[in-house]
C-alpha cells in the first residue's frame, strides 16, 4: 500500500508539472501566427491576457487567457467615464471645482496627472477630457468626489430610491439633482466608513453589465490587492462605454487643448498617453503608431505591466482589443501591449471578412405534422439573420448547422411561430444561435384530428391495459357465471331427489 502511495504521489506530480508546462492556448476565436513585426524577433504575444471581438457582429475572433484576473490600472477610467457620465446631471454644463482632498489623496502617488489645481474650476466635459487623453488621477478623483457630494447632500437621489413622500412612488430611473442652497459651496469630501458611493455605483455598473471577475475600489487605478478585471471584462465595459455621447471623440483625440480657467488663464494642451495614436517617433526612437487605431484607454504601474483597450476602424469593421500584463515592456519602457495590438488589427482587417452563414427566412430544416389534411411535413426556417466575422479561406461548406427540433408539432401552425434552434458553429466552435420559426400556417382538420386522436387512444398503452383489465374482469365474471350456473344445476337436481 506504502509503495502504490507513492506511485500516485509520483505519477500526480508529474501530471501538474506538465500541466503548468503546457502553453496557454486561445480557448475562442482564431488561430493567429505572431510572426513579428513588433520591432522584435518574438513569435509569441508579450501580455498575458488578450481579448478581441469585432463590434460589427459580436465575433470573438481571438483570446489568450481572457478571464484571468489582473491589475487594470488606469483602464479602470472607462467605469469612471460611464458612472460621471450616467450620475452627473447635465455633466457637459456642469461647474466643478478640484477639492483639496484631491490633491492630497494624490500626494506622493506618481501617478499620471492633468494638472489641474485645487479650486479650479471646470466643465464636467473638461474634466472627462482630462480624464480620458493625459490619464488624470487628479480629473478621476475629482469626478468621484463630485458625485459622492451630491449623493451626501441629497442633491443626487440613489437610482432605486423611492419618494419618501409618495407612498405609492417607484424606484426613480436616474439620477435626479437640485440646486445647492444659496451661498453653499460644492461638496468636498465625503467621510465613507466603505467605499464611496462612486465607487459602489461602478461595481454595480459591472454587474449589470455582465462582469464576472471585476471589482473596483477607487476611479483611478492605482493599485488594490482587490481591484482587478480581465480582457473580456474590460472589453465588455469598453464596448458599452462607446456607446456613450463623446467617449469615442474624447478617448481617439490625441492632443486636447484645455481652454483658460479661474486658476489657469493660459490653458493648456494635454496629449493621449495612447501612442497609438502618436504619427511619430517617441523619446526612444521608437513608432507605435497605427493608422486606423481610435482609442481606447491605457494603463500601467507595477503591478499591473502594460495595459492597453484599443479600438480600430477600417473597411467598414471596428475592433476591440484588450491586451493586459505586459511585464517585459513595462520594466524595459517598451510598448509590447502596443505592438501586440497593432498586429491584431492588421491581421483581423486584411484576413478575416463578415460572411453571413443564415439569412433570415432560409428554410433549414423540416418536421413531421399533425393533424393537417394532405400535409403531413412542417418546413422551418430561420428567424434571424447570423452574420460572423471569419477568415476569407473558410468554405461555407465547413459551417455546421444544428437544429435542436421536436420529434412533431401539431395543427393549427402559425406562420412565424418558434419551433425550435439552430445553433451554427465552425471548428468546434459555436458562432451563432438563431430560433427556427414555422415557414408556414397551417389549420387544423379536425376529422383528421378526431380519427388520429381515436386511433391514438386505442393504440395508446393506457388504454390497452384498461381494455386488458375489463377483458380480464370479464373472463372472471363468465368464469363465475358458468360455476353459478353449475351449482343451481345441482341443487335442482338434489330438490328434485328429495321430492321422490
């Protein structure tokens, strides 16, 4: 027993030591060959974590450990962008002024700034600038603050609040605001045992949104051993964030000029952290630039590497890719998450093209019916169109379609009614779901109705065991005839003996 014990032992070992030795794969999507053209030799990507997805049709076209939770860094500022956006009352127009706890929060940090100054006062777009293009801990801040004064003051009602005075009020829709009181400054800070109702709001945005492995604990990024996301979570919050009035503009500007205000007559210019962007050379000689890049966000610090939501735009398809964990680039000032990324767009817009595999009405399938004179065969076609980005050299022929149908269905049948799914897929991979709907109408005749459903109830098991106990019953029953019979037989012949 002592020696089969250490067999397993052995023999588990050596399983977990290949596991960790085997490279991750790309679980979705599709194969793509790293060959370079990143300004270095490497036919691997550098980022731990990568998830792409083309907005056109919802296609995951590649993935490299996409739900790994990391460190985001600054990404975390898309949340920050959606929870002022959505919370601030007519946030375009709206003045806000730096609290100091801004800048002493920021102290000492050595994070990224927009240089703004306690006692500045600024347009909530302004700061939405300042928050997205320079990466600004100080505009982040000062947005959360914002928010967090007029939740306190109750000037900003909590989307589910109810009218105390209305017993009979629903949950309100959004944030409601009024005035400050004549002469009461803007709200500083606000004392929170927890976190702050910013912040709340932004774990509640992610749940809503679907996020399974991110949580936040400030509007900036800097590091918190339980502030993490992932590539696809990332990607998620991206993909609503541009959906948003001015995030598309703001986040693809590359030089934003901050206009004069009361502590900045000058003004100043502010240029994207994003280098994507940038049409030359940075400090190092080195060129990250890519023509149809549009944005996103990035982000760095220790703990987190390079990171980077970028978005691209070309020949009529726009991508989302989020790359994470670029340690190598980090510690050596080189933008791998960049290079990465660069190499992903160029791939995806010159090999891959949307083909649409259904088309809405196609008939796919057929199924046996009921109850209908001279039909005895439904036709079933597809609800929807599907439409997936795949590479150029797929044959249509090499696209599976599933349809999960009942064995039958029975008259009356309306035209457009779901019957069924089919489930479309390639190399294993499932890429669309559409239902299947009847192609036709068809009425119910109910002298074929009533003979199938006679015919149904005599040939049914039920019935046919009900009919076997009533023949049964019935074999008893003549059984004891016959033996009554028999004995009245007899005692008339005892009576007749006896009348001798």
């Amino acid at each position: 027993m002592k020696i089969f014990r250490r067999w397993a032992g052995f023999l588990l070992a050596c399983l977990m030591l290949f596991a960790a030795a085997v490279p991750a794969h790309a679980e979705e999507g599709f194969n793509f060959q790293w060959d370079g053209g990143r300004d270095d030799d490497s036919d691997q990507p550098h980022c731990k974590s990568i998830f792409m997805m083309n907005l056109d049709t919802g296609t995951v076209v590649y993935t490299l450990n996409p739900d790994e939770r990391l460190p985001m860094a600054s990404m975390t500022k898309i949340m920050t962008y959606i929870i002022a956006y959505e919370n601030i009352p007519d946030i375009e127009n709206a003045k806000i002024t730096v609290p100091q706890i801004v800048e002493d929060d920021l102290e000492g940090t050595g994070s990224s700034l927009a240089g703004v100054s306690v006692g500045e006062e600024l347009t909530g777009l302004q700061l939405l600038y300042l928050l997205m293009v320079p990466s600004g801990n100080d505009a982040a801040l000062t947005l959360m603050e914002y928010v967090d004064g007029l939740y306190k003051s109750g000037r900003l009602a909590a989307p589910d609040a109810a009218d105390p005075e209305d017993p009979g009020a629903v949950a309100q829709e959004g944030p409601q605001a009024t005035p400050a009181p004549e002469g009461e400054e803007e709200p500083g800070r606000v004392d929170y045992t927890g976190d702050s109702y910013f912040v709340s709001l932004m774990n509640k945005k992610a749940e809503e949104l679907g996020c399974k492995n991110t949580h936040f604990t400030n509007p900036h990024g800097l590091h918190h051993p339980d502030h993490y996301s992932t590539a696809r979570d990332t990607a998620i919050i991206a993909e609503y964030a541009m959906t948003l009035p001015n995030f598309s503009a703001i986040t693809s500007t590359f030089a934003y000029d901050k206009a004069p205000t009361n502590t900045d007559p000058d003004g100043d210019t502010q240029y994207n952290t994003n280098k994507l962007l940038q049409p030359y050379e940075d400090a190092n000689g080195r060129l990250y630039f890519y023509t149809y890049a549009k944005g996103i966000k990035t982000g760095s610090h220790d703990q987190a590497g390079h990171c980077i939501a970028a978005s691209a735009t070309a020949y009529g398809y726009t991508y989302v890719a989020v790359l994470m964990g670029d340690m190598e680039g980090y510690e050596n000032d080189i933008h791998y998450e960049m290079m990465d990324a660069r190499s992903l767009f160029r791939w995806a817009l010159t090999e891959l093209e949307k083909k649409t595999v259904v088309n809405q009405g196609d008939v796919l399938s057929s199924v046996k019916l009921e109850y209908a004179f001279q039909k005895d065969e439904l036709l079933l076609s597809a609800g929807d169109s599907v439409s997936v980005m795949l590479p150029k050299s797929v044959d249509q022929t090499s696209i599976l379609v599933t349809i999960d149908k009942p064995e039958s269905v029975q008259a009356p049948v309306r035209k457009g009614e779901e019957i069924g799914t089919a489930t479309i897929s390639y190399a294993d991979e499932v890429i669309g779901t559409v239902p299947v709907l009847a192609a036709e109408s068809v009425a119910r005749s109910d002298l074929i109705a009533s003979w199938e459903q006679g015919k149904s109830l005599l040939t049914s098991s039920w019935f046919i065991a009900v009919m076997a106990v009533i023949g049964a019953l019935v074999v008893v029953y003549l059984i004891l005839v016959v033996f009554y019979r028999r004995k009245q037989k007899q005692l008339r012949r005892v009576r007749k003996f006896r009348d001798l």
